[in-house]
C-alpha cells in the first residue's frame, strides 16, 4: 500500500516498510508523525486550521540553510501575520538540530521559536522529493531544499524544489502565499511578477455576474484586468 491520505505513519519503520507517492501541488498532505526539537509532533494535526509552508533541509550545521533559518526568524512577525504554520524537516538527528539552533541564534543573531522536525533516514524528505537513494551505496542522500504552501484543506498549492547550494527567497515565497491566499477567496489570478497592491485578472470562466462584482476593463472577453481587491 501507498500513502493514503489520512492515513498516520506513527514511526520510521513504517515508513520504511511502505512505498510513497511524491507529493506536489494539488496532492494532499500526507498525515505522520515525528520527533523534533521541541517534542513529538503529529503533521498536520499541528497546523490545523491554518495554512502552513513545510520547508526542508538536507541536515544540521549547514550554511545556506543557516541563513534560510535566519531569515525565517527574522520574518517571524510577517508569518504570524498572516496565521501561517512553518513546519521545518531536517535529515538529521534531535541531539544535531538542538546543537545547530544554538549555532544558527548564534551566526544569525536571531532568536529561533520554530521546532527543527527531525527526518534521520530522509524517509520524509523522499517522500517531498528532496531527497534520493544513491544507486551506488544505497544510502538515501538530500538532492534539493524544498518549500511546500499548504492550504486549509492539507492540499499542496506551491512547490519548489531548489538547488543546495543556494538559498531560498523567502520574499518570493510570501509573495506566492499572498496570491495563493487571494485567488482562493476571489474569482481573480495574478499576472507575471505580481505584487501585493498591483492589479489582478478576473478568471476566465467567471460568469458574467461573478465579474460585475469587479471593477475591471475588458481587454479581451478573456482577458479582463481590475484594481487588487482586499483580501
């Protein structure tokens, strides 16, 4: 048997007795349970009624995730804000990531709030397709650093899979949490390089009297632009 949804892997072990789908935007989260910095930790009970970003990493003491955290602390309000859940998976141990927060509050000069989830085997990261077996040793390894925005419903909306050897742009990953959020709760979507205040597009197959709720000016029957609306 695959992941099922709603389905609660309770250990590793079932996780290694079982195969995986990859998960991407449209599946829906898959439910397990893992230790981390601050305790047993049920994904995604612990998020529940919130939209949530998991992002991963391939292990402790790393320098671009270093800085990925860093800046994670330091937009702590921007995430509270909007009731975001941050959900961080590390292939590593509790003892590594315990040690690595100290270091990174320390490289970083931030105060770090957010639990380190521990993923020793990769089993996780796999599963998020930021991790693969080497057909060599056979041992799983980190292949990308990965960001997943999940919505109210568990469902994946936005995935990225990124170099290790770079880090993440954590404004751009606002910035699509923003245009998620907004073309979830309007019959809009967002053009190229799209920011917060900017003018949207009224979707295509909104109905007459769905689009007579915007101000908008008709460039074509399908292409209709109107002023951002609140969201």
């Amino acid at each position: 048997a695959g992941y099922g949804t709603g389905h609660l892997y309770k250990t590793h072990d079932d996780l290694m007795t079982t195969s995986y789908k990859q998960l991407d935007v449209g599946d829906e989260l898959v439910s397990f349970f893992l230790e981390s910095t601050l305790g047993s930790i049920s994904i995604p009970d612990i998020v529940e009624g919130k939209w949530s970003i998991i992002v991963t990493c391939g292990g402790a003491f790393d320098p671009v995730t270093t800085t990925d955290l860093g800046i994670l602390a330091k937009l702590t309000e921007e995430l509270t804000s909007r009731n975001i859940g941050l959900l961080i998976i590390c292939g590593d141990t509790v003892p590594n990531l315990k040690k690595w927060i100290k270091d990174v509050e320390e490289v970083q000069t931030v105060k770090f709030k957010y639990p380190l989830i521990s993923d020793p085997d990769m089993l996780v990261l796999k599963t998020f397709g930021c991790a693969k077996e080497n057909y060599l040793d056979k041992k799983t390894k980190p292949t990308s650093l990965g960001c997943f925005i999940v919505d109210l419903d568990k469902r994946i909306r936005y995935s990225s899979r990124t170099s290790l050897l770079v880090g993440r742009n954590w404004y751009e990953v606002l910035r699509q949490f923003d245009a998620l959020f907004m073309v979830t709760v309007h019959r809009v979507v967002c053009p190229s390089n799209w920011g917060q205040g900017q003018e949207v597009i009224i979707q295509k197959d909104a109905t007459a009297e769905e689009a007579s709720l915007y101000r908008y000016v008709e460039i074509k029957p399908w292409f209709r632009l109107t002023p951002c609306p609140e969201f």
